[in-house]
C-alpha cells in the first residue's frame, strides 16, 4: 500500500500515467498512479495543480477517483503551453502532482432528493465523479438527470459512457452547432430543463461550466423553485498557488483555491454580480 504525503502542499509528487484516452481533437483523459508515496483522498468537485516538467503547473480538478486504488484521473483540455505538454503525455510518462485542493461537492445535501447535473463543455469533468458516486449508491437518492451542453458533436466528452448512464438515469444532450449526422438537440443546455425528471422543491443541482452558462442555468433553476442553497456551482478563476497564498483567485472575500471552486449559488451570486470584482 503506498504511503500518503503529509502535506498537501510543497513539492509536487511524481505520478505515472497508467492509461491515456483521447476524448476530443484536444480533450484528453489521463490515469495517474503515484510512482512513490501518494497524496492524501481527493473529493469529488476537488483539484489537483499538476505539473508538467520543465513547463509548469495548472489547476485541473479530478475527473474520476477509482474505488480500491490511489489512482487519480484528470481530463486536460489543450489551450496553452502547460496544458499542451499534459495533452501530449502518453502512457509511461510522468507528471508532478500536487492537491488535493479546495472544496468537493456537497453530495450530502442531495440525500433523499433528485439530483439534476447541468455540465458544459469540459464543465462534464468535474461532475463526472459525483455522477459515477449517485450512481454507485441509487439508494441514497432520488432521479438523477443529467444534462450536457457542449459547442459541437465533435467536442461531446465521455461520449460512451454518457450512453451507459441513461440506464440508470435521464440524460440529455445538446450542441450549439450540430455536424453531419447529429439528430440531437441543437441550443444552448438550459434549453433542457423543462425536460422533466426533476422536481424543484425536492431537487440539489450541481452546475459546472462557462461562466455565463452558470448564471443562466441558476437563475433558470431559481425561477422554476429550486433555492439557491440548493444549487452549487464550481468557479472558475486564475489560480496558481493552490493554497491561498497567491491572491491570484480572489473572489471578494473568497480565495477560490482555498474557499472553492464549489460554491452554493446564495454566496457565489452576489459576488459575480460585482462588476470586475
């Protein structure tokens, strides 16, 4: 059994890549298996800075945390120099990892109630963990719908598991653009809402995704019933540090690295809506 770092913080750990799965033209999913001692658990909703050697480090929150192993699984999205020396690791290769960082899911407040996930784009992969939890334990909850947003068919991720969900729960897909083939949806995601397979007086939402799609699906989720406290939301801001140092996330009196990313919608609403703040 590895050993567990004592610190969350400091110099980051050598992880392996075990197994890598392309998801999109620059979406890829990686599983890290510590080549030493180990990091301590992660949370669903958490993240880890991972370091790219001789590039640097980004925060990416965990998208999948395997049962029996202290496996780690991130999906990186290539669009800068860190991110693309992440994307182009291949199995064997080894990335610095440092977390677990921040606030997970508040899965506890959905017990007894529907839980309806709204994800866009790479939003998907910090939800696919709480997801894959309510799934593991159908007696704990009640519906679970899931909606997905995404720019194009092309930029869909998790594209055959998300198939596999709909035997246990409604999932609905939608694209802004569609392609050849596509007989979806097309619109943007809060277009699903009034799909059904939820009630709002007994439902938790969890939101992830751009930050006018967060806006627009809570304020949609408030005008249909479901309080803010019921609605959590991961935010997203520059962070560098990963502990609270840096200042470089600040929300108001949030540091979202240390105070976030997840959020109820009653704390993180009357923050965004401060203009620069």
């Amino acid at each position: 059994m590895n050993a567990t770092a004592a610190l969350p913080g400091g110099a980051p750990l050598p992880y392996r890549v075990v197994r890598r799965c392309t998801e999109t033209a620059d979406v890829a999913t990686f599983k890290l298996l510590p080549g030493g001692p180990a990091l301590r658990p992660f949370r669903p909703g958490q993240f880890a800075m991972l370091y790219a050697f001789g590039v640097g480090e980004i925060p990416v929150s965990v998208s999948g945390l395997p049962l029996g192993e202290p496996a780690l699984v991130h999906t990186v999205r290539s669009v800068g120099a860190v991110s693309r020396a992440l994307y182009g690791l291949r199995a064997g290769g080894l990335v610095g990892v440092r977390g677990p960082y921040g606030t997970g899911w508040n899965l506890e407040q959905a017990v007894g109630r529907d839980v309806l996930v709204v994800a866009g784009g790479i939003g998907l992969a910090p939800l696919r963990p709480l997801i894959l939890n309510v799934l593991a334990a159908p007696g704990r909850f009640g519906r679970l719908s899931v909606l997905i947003g995404a720019r194009t068919p092309s930029d869909l991720l998790y594209r055959l598991q998300t198939r596999n969900w709909g035997a246990a729960a409604r999932v609905a897909v939608t694209v802004d653009r569609p392609e050849a083939g596509w007989r979806g949806d097309v619109g943007v995601v809060t277009r699903l809402l009034g799909r059904g397979g939820w009630s709002p007086d007994g439902t938790c939402a969890f939101v992830c995704g751009p930050e006018p799609m967060i806006h627009a699906t809570a304020r949609d989720l408030m005008r249909a019933g479901v309080p803010p406290h019921r609605i959590q939301v991961s935010l997203e801001r520059n962070m560098r540090c990963g502990e609270g140092n840096c200042g470089h996330c600040q929300l108001g009196p949030l540091l979202l690295c240390r105070d976030g990313p997840v959020a109820g919608w009653d704390r993180a609403e009357p923050l965004l809506a401060v203009k620069e703040l």
